[in-house]
C-alpha cells in the first residue's frame, strides 16, 4: 500500500525541529510536500522499508537522559531522579551524592559533555539557583542550558530555544514546583521555523569563534 506524505505532513515535521525525512519505497510525495521540503532544505533520506521499521522501534526505546547536581541539588536531585524513572527514562546520575561541598563547573560540564557526544538524549543540572551552572555548560559548543524557574519558562525553554540541558534551582523551588517544570519540559517540542534561524546564528557565531582556537 502506497503512503502518501502531504504539505501537511512536512509542515509538522518541521515544527518538530526535523532536518531530514525518511522515505521508502512505497512513498509518494505530492508537489507541494516537495516545495515545501526544497524551501525548508529539508533532507530526504531514502530507505527500505525494513530500515525504517527497525529505527521506528529503536525510537520508543527508553529516552537517556544524565543527571547531576552539586551538594546544594542532592536531594532535589533523587527526588527528580525517581520522577524520570517513574516515567520509564534510563537515568545516568553522574552525583555529586552528598551535601559535602562540591564544585559545581565539574558537574556542569560533565554533564553537558554527555549531551554533547550524544551519549543520552538529554541533560539536568541542580544547584542553589540554576544559574551558575548553566554559564558553566553553556560555555561548550551546541549546549543550550536553560535555567527554568516556572511552567512558563519550560516551555518556552523547549519551544523557542530547543534547550538541551534542563537547570533548576533546589534553594528557589520546592519538589512540586520542580517535578512541574521537568514534566513541561520533557512533553513540550521545539516549534522549529523562525526560532530555528535563531538558533543557526548562535550556532554561526560559535563555529567562527572556534576557528580562532
């Protein structure tokens, strides 16, 4: 039986933040659908069938996801821990595991080095405010850090900025406010469209400044 993949279909794609679609065999894409694509320089990755099976299955495998915090996040920390387990994610927590004062950069950046690798799908940072160390992870290449405060901020966070790290504040939310915010984030897409020409800016000014190192 013949799929047949609509301007509709890409346009949704696109909100979802995709930079490439799969086609097989029994695929017909209708003209507007490719203009579409053109315009959106979308690619299009051609498979057979049995390929696209086999990823579709590996794709509602289990999210990983890294965790850390430093001693001010520890207990927020287990609290969100077994909130994501709760919610079946294969958790890496990378500590700190007791409230015996830590520096938070180690953390920050470990953390934002497994998201980088692509190691896990996504990362989570605790301190007393949020704010320290998501300038710490944002330091590195293609880390959007965001230091989410309330329901709002989350999903804008995932919306307009396609963050890839979560950071929150253990001394400036309670365990409700926080569980609030990280369930937003992880059920919230990222629009794509204008805000992903945004982001290729940052992306730019970050390649040029590399070329300098």
């Amino acid at each position: 039986m013949k799929k047949l993949i609509t301007e509709f279909d890409v346009l949704k794609l696109i909100r979802l933040g995709a930079t490439e679609i799969e086609i097989d065999e029994n695929v017909i894409i209708t003209p507007l659908a490719y203009d579409r694509i053109r315009h959106s320089n979308l690619k299009i990755i051609k498979r057979s069938s049995e390929e696209i099976l086999k990823n579709s299955q590996a794709s509602i495998l289990p999210k990983k996801c890294v965790i850390g915090s430093d001693h001010t996040g520890v207990k927020l920390k287990a609290v969100l821990v077994d909130e994501l387990k709760r919610k079946s994610f294969n958790v890496i927590d990378i500590g700190t595991f007791s409230e015996e004062s830590v520096d938070y950069p180690d953390y920050a950046f470990a953390v934002a080095k497994k998201v980088l690798l692509n190691e896990v799908d996504f990362g989570i940072l605790i301190d007393a405010t949020g704010i320290p160390s998501a300038i710490a992870a944002n330091k590195l290449p293609g880390i959007r850090a965001a230091t989410c405060y309330n329901d709002f901020s989350a999903k804008s966070s995932r919306e307009h900025n396609n963050a890839n790290i979560l950071v929150l504040g253990a001394k400036t939310l309670s365990n409700d406010e926080a569980k609030s915010i990280l369930n937003i984030w992880l059920t919230t897409d990222f629009l794509g469209e204008r805000h992903q020409r945004r982001l290729d800016k940052i992306s730019a000014v970050e390649q040029k400044l590399l070329k300098k190192f």
